[in-house]
C-alpha cells in the first residue's frame, strides 16, 4: 500500500476552481478533493483528509490516474472502476490502469465505500455541487 503510506497529490492547491468534501459515515472517512479546471482539463488535483488504507490508497491512485486529463475521461473511469468494484465489470474489460490492483477490494463489500469516497467527492467536485458527498447517495458521475 504504497499509496497509503506515500499518498500523491496529497495537501492542497493554491487556487482550486472546484472543491468537495466527502465522508463515510460507516467508518468515519473524510476526504476533500481540490480541483483547479482549465475548460475542461484538470490541470491540478489534490486531496486531504483522515481516512482508512484502502480510502487513502484509493484516492492517491486517483490523483494520478485523472490528473491532466479531460473531465469526461475522469467521469467515464470512475464508472468503469465502481462497476469493477460492485461486480458489475469484470476488471478485464474495462482499461482502469493501477487502480486495477484494487479490485480484490470487491470481496470485501463493507469496504467498497472506502474505495469509492475519493471518487465521490471528485463527481461533487467537478459538478460543482455544494455540500458533502457522502457514500450513502449514490452518485454515477453523470
């Protein structure tokens, strides 16, 4: 879990353009997401926050995976990844990069939330929406 010890885009940015927090009231993870949006480019992203491994982890891989590329890339990943990690996908059929070394977290469907929070945060984020994303509402990125 090299992410959760070393976690990438880690802290906050100096100008974000769109921001959003998110929490997991099933075992307390609070995560924020930054954004800084060029158009529809995401020039730069980092996240903060308290959170479990896989949370962590999760949102790390997240950072790197969406950073400099268009919003609608990063909407299309996270539904392939939350289909991944629900059963719906099959990790073979679906290109998600690294995150693909989280997968196994589907065994585990009390810890699916925590994987998902980054993500949550991150459709509030780029929606604009104000409030907490939490991951008791389901959000498809759309």
């Amino acid at each position: 879990m090299e992410h959760k010890r070393a976690p990438r885009n880690f802290g906050h940015l100096a100008h974000p353009t769109h921001q959003a927090q998110g929490t997991n009231p099933s075992c307390g993870d609070k995560i924020a997401v930054e954004l800084e949006l060029d158009g529809d480019q995401i020039k730069a992203i980092a996240f903060s926050g308290q959170a479990c491994a896989i949370c962590m982890a999760s949102s790390s891989m997240m950072t790197e995976a969406i950073k400099g590329r268009d919003v609608q890339l990063a909407k299309e990943l996270q539904q392939h990844f939350r289909g991944v990690l629900t059963g719906e996908i099959d990790p073979d059929d679906v290109e998600i990069g690294k995150l693909v070394a989280l997968a196994a977290v589907r065994r585990y469907p009390s810890r699916i939330k925590c994987a998902l929070l980054g993500w949550h945060a991150l459709m509030h984020a780029i929606a604009g929406q104000a409030g907490t994303a939490t991951t008791e509402t389901a959000n498809s990125g759309e």
